[in-house]
C-alpha cells in the first residue's frame, strides 16, 4: 500500500494510515489521506499504460480491492448547441457524472468507502445524506452484503428515497436540517457499532477519481461545478495535484465552485472570510442544500489554490441550465448538476478567449423528474 499517513485539512495533525478516524480529535476539521507519491512516480508508465478504467488509479485507492458497480471514466463531451447558439469565446465542454450506476458522481466515493467497512470487517454502515449519496450507499452496500442504514432531512426528495429504499436500505427522515442528520448520524455511529460513511477522507479518495481522470482526458483551462457539503472540489482539486505529481499530466485547472443562492455557506464564506451555518437553507437544488458544508474549508483552499472563485446562481438560473442541457444538448440533469452551466454563463465574461471549459454534471434528471 502506498498510503503514508492521514493529515488534517485545517491545523495538520498527523494520524495512522490504519486508525479508523473521520474528523480531526483536535480541531474537528476534515482529514485527507497522504500517499507515499516518491515510490508511487516509479509506477507512472505502469499507470499509464493501462486501459481508462476506474482500476486504472488503483493505487491511489486507499483499499486493498474496491467494491465495483462499473464506476468512473465518463466521457468529456463537447458541446454540440449550446457553444456555438450562445457565441461562446471559448470551448465548452461537459463530462456527465449521470453515467455512473446509480446516476451520480457519489459511486465514485461509494466504491472506496464500502470496500473500507468489508476491510473493516464490520457488517453494517450508516450515512446522512441529502439523496444521492443514500441511494449510491445504499446500492453498494447491497452489492457487498453490508446492511445499510440511511438518514436523510425532512424535506429529502421523495424519488431518491424509492431509490435508496429499492436497495433494502433503511432510510430514515429526521426532522432537522442537514447538519443535525450528521450529527445524529455520526452518534448512532459511535454508540452502536455502525461504520460511519459520508463526506469524509475515503470517500474524497474515490471521487479524486474526477479530478485524476479530466487531468488525463482533457487540458481544461476552467473546470465549474456544484458545491454543497464540499467534498467534490476538494476531492477534484487533490487528483489534479497527484495527476501532477506522478507526471500523468501538467493541467491544472482553475476551479470555479457554484452554490445555490439559497444555500450558500461556501460562497459567504469566499466573499466575507468566515465559514458559518446557513439559517433556514431553502433551494430546488436539494443535492447541494448543505447548511454547513463538512469539507467547507477544504473547498474554499482548493478554490484559493486553483486560482478560481466561487460564485451562486438563482433556482431560476439552475432551472434555465437545467432546460438548456437537456433540450440543446441531450444531457438531462437534476437542477443541481446544472450548477456549473449556470454558473458559467453568469460568470463568462470572466472566462478568457479560446480557453477550455468544463462543467461537471453531478447527477442524472431522472432522480428529479419534472
């Protein structure tokens, strides 16, 4: 194994690469997983010479074997209306993340974060999540013979809740805010002996997946997408940085992160210096309706290090990029996989001439049907 120790996003502290830890002890900030990348540059053309599939970052993955529905490697697509209608500048391209097994960018994460409780040896897990995550939690852990408890808001969308119900998962409505489930999540974790799954460090190290993947498929010059718990820019952000350690690629995109005007903790934060809790969140975007993003800071340095911004858009504007995918490109999303698209076009004088474009569109227009 590659791994070399576990860090914590905010004040540093180190932990075992074998301690089953979630959140810092001392400062409660995220952990992140260091990887051994001097041994691991020696493997580069081996890494290089496979076939573009999930397995392909293997060693990056901090599990002896993932648990595999078929994940990861969507396409780049570029734009086949939209670009040239609008008089884009510049190229615009899209990877839809719809494509995964369950319809989101989350089996990314899933993938590793189940194969950690089989590694584990324990026999049940435990998630909060707004939807998406739930439903892909809930599909791995059947396919692992894991059972599967899932906690979601009040106000949780009724289509992901067949979704994750259709796995045999337990799911839950609490009612309180997002934060509250994770809160509750993670003390039925701790006193009854389920493996806490969520936005923490193994499910960052699957979805880098995202980041490692574009590093090789395209040179973006912008990459904007959906924030909302955080952990999908910190996660595309740290396989860019290891793309380029390892010398599979020198792109290294600015990253621009789009939050829902109704819920924007990441975006207050980015424009006023403090990351606080948002009172009474309401959007559309239900899949990005964080109160209080877990991986927050860790977002707000991946946009400083990329040298990008954050920015919010409307439930209108989402609805209006929504329509536009679907209806000029074929691409059908949920409103907040089209968080990138209409951030872009609020933001797009800023983007440079002849510059290339990613949007990331996180999640599949069936799970929100109209």
């Amino acid at each position: 194994m590659f791994e070399k120790f576990i860090q914590c996003v905010a004040c540093g502290k180190r932990y075992g690469k074998d301690e089953v830890v979630f959140r810092c002890e001392s400062c409660g900030s995220n952990l992140e997983i260091i990887f051994d990348y001097r041994k691991l540059k020696k493997i580069r053309n081996d890494i290089k010479s496979r076939p573009f599939y999930y397995s392909r970052y293997r060693e990056l993955f901090p599990v002896k074997k993932t648990v595999s529905l078929g994940e990861g490697f969507t396409p780049v697509i570029r734009s086949k209306n939209i670009e040239k209608k609008l008089k884009l500048p510049f190229e615009l391209c899209f990877k839809p993340e719809l494509l995964n097994p369950t319809g989101s960018f989350k089996d990314r994460g899933s993938s590793i974060e189940v194969a950690k409780v089989v590694e584990k040896g324990f026999g049940k897990a435990i998630v909060a999540s707004t939807g998406n995550m739930g439903a892909s939690i809930a599909a791995y852990s059947a396919a692992a013979g894991i059972r599967c408890r899932v906690l979601v808001p009040r106000d949780a969308n009724q289509f992901k809740m067949r979704q994750i119900l259709s796995y045999g998962a337990r799911a839950e409505r609490i009612r309180k805010g997002y934060s509250d489930v994770i809160e509750h999540a993670e003390r039925i974790a701790e006193k009854k002996g389920y493996f806490l799954l969520g936005d923490y460090l193994y499910r960052r190290e699957g979805t880098k997946s995202i980041g490692l993947e574009i590093s090789e498929q395209m040179k973006a010059d912008y990459v904007f997408l959906p924030v909302g718990n955080g952990i999908l820019i910190s996660a595309l952000w740290k396989g860019v940085r290891e793309a380029n350690l390892l010398g599979l690629s020198k792109a290294r995109p600015r990253l621009v992160g789009i939050q829902a005007k109704g819920c924007c903790p990441v975006f207050r934060a980015w424009k006023f210096g403090k990351l606080e809790k948002i009172r009474n969140p309401r959007t559309i975007a239900d899949a990005i309706e964080c109160d209080f993003p877990l991986d927050g800071l860790n977002a707000l340095k991946s946009l400083k290090e990329s040298g990008g911004f954050a920015d919010i858009v409307s439930d209108k504007e989402l609805l209006k990029a929504r329509d536009m995918l679907a209806k000029m490109e074929g691409l059908s999303v949920e409103p907040s996989a089209a968080a990138g698209l209409a951030g872009l076009l609020k933001a797009k004088e800023v983007v440079k001439e002849n510059s290339r474009v990613l949007c990331i569109l996180t999640g599949h227009g069936l799970k929100e049907p109209v």
